[in-house]
C-alpha cells in the first residue's frame, strides 16, 4: 500500500522572489523575475500546497496602498490559476510597530515571528517540519526557521545581503527555479 504523503507546502515571499515588485505593468502585465513563472509549474501539487508569505512594511509606512497590493495579487492568482498554478493562499501582513495608521501595531504575523507558518500548520493541516520556505532575506529566513521549515536563500531580490538577523539557510540557490529543482531532489532522495 502506498505511504499517504506528509500535509507539505511551499512558501515563498513574493517581491524578490517571485516578481521584482508587487506592481502592474501595462495591460496588467506582471514583472515576474527570470525563470521564476515557469520555477511554481515544476511544483507537484499533489504534493505541496503553494503559499506567499509576505511583510508589506510599504503598507505599514504608506508608501503602497493596500487596495493596490490587494489587486496585484488578485491578477497574480488569475494569471498563474490559467496556467493550472494554484496558490493556497496569500499571507500578508500590512502591520508594522512603527507603521502609519492603522497599520501601527504589532502582529504575531508580521516576519520574523512565525505565525503566517503557525496559521497556515492550522489552516491546511500542514506538517511544518516537511514544508519549505524560499526568500530572499534574513527576515524570511528567521521567521521560517522560528517555525521550525526548511530554508532556501535566493540570490535574487536582496540575496540575504539585508544584514537585519544572523540566519543560516538550509540551501543557498541562485532563483526560485534552482530552489524547487533543490526542494525535488531532496524530496526524491527521502522517497529512495
């Protein structure tokens, strides 16, 4: 009888990973980085739930609108939804203790604390310890390790040069490409 596969998910930050900004070009074109579209088709859905985690601090300190955001990801899940590339779902948080507004208070969400992966464990009954988070900074890389994920540092966006948290990825990649290719080959070895 075949092993019923661990609850596993993907979770990847958004600007510098996927796309080089969180902005609609003409015709609402979308400013995916190289490589990076065509990195979530090599995802196996029937093994990983696919999810953005992201901190907006350009929300919190106003310098992006949050009905902006909110359309950029709702053409990204269409465009990628054509493309048979379903995300589970968008964590995002517009929080920051030194924000603007409303968007001035604390959040359990807001990176590095872990809770978009403790939300995420409850929401979709996920097994952390199998799941993965790909990013670009030391931000990313703390809050996945404080929830006890897998880590892959790209080289893309910041390339874990923001200098903010002393964090040790599990994998160094070049892209989002080369960290899913990374993520198959560990998961096909643990099948051998």
């Amino acid at each position: 009888m075949a092993k019923v596969p661990d609850k596993q998910g993907i979770f990847f930050e958004l600007d510098g990973v996927l796309v080089s900004s969180p902005d609609l070009g003409p015709e609402n074109a979308l400013p995916f980085l190289p490589r990076s579209f065509e990195a979530l088709g090599r995802i196996d859905p029937s093994r990983f739930k696919l999810f953005l985690a992201t901190s907006r601090q350009d929300i919190a300190f106003g310098q992006r609108k949050e009905k902006d955001f909110t359309r950029f990801c709702e053409v990204l899940i269409d465009r990628l939804r054509a493309d048979g590339i379903q995300i589970a779902k968008i964590y995002s948080c517009p929080y920051h203790p030194k924000g603007k507004g409303r968007f001035r208070r604390e959040s359990v969400f807001r990176k590095p604390g872990p809770g978009i992966f403790k939300m995420a464990q409850q929401e979709f009954d996920l097994d952390l310890h199998r799941c993965w988070m790909i990013g670009h900074t030391s931000l990313d890389l703390l809050a996945a390790q404080r929830a006890e994920v897998g880590t892959i540092l790209v080289r893309t966006g910041q390339g874990g040069q923001d200098g903010q948290f002393d964090a040790e990825p599990h994998f160094i990649e070049n892209d989002l490409f080369d960290a899913v290719v990374r993520i198959n080959q560990f998961e096909h070895a643990l099948r051998c």
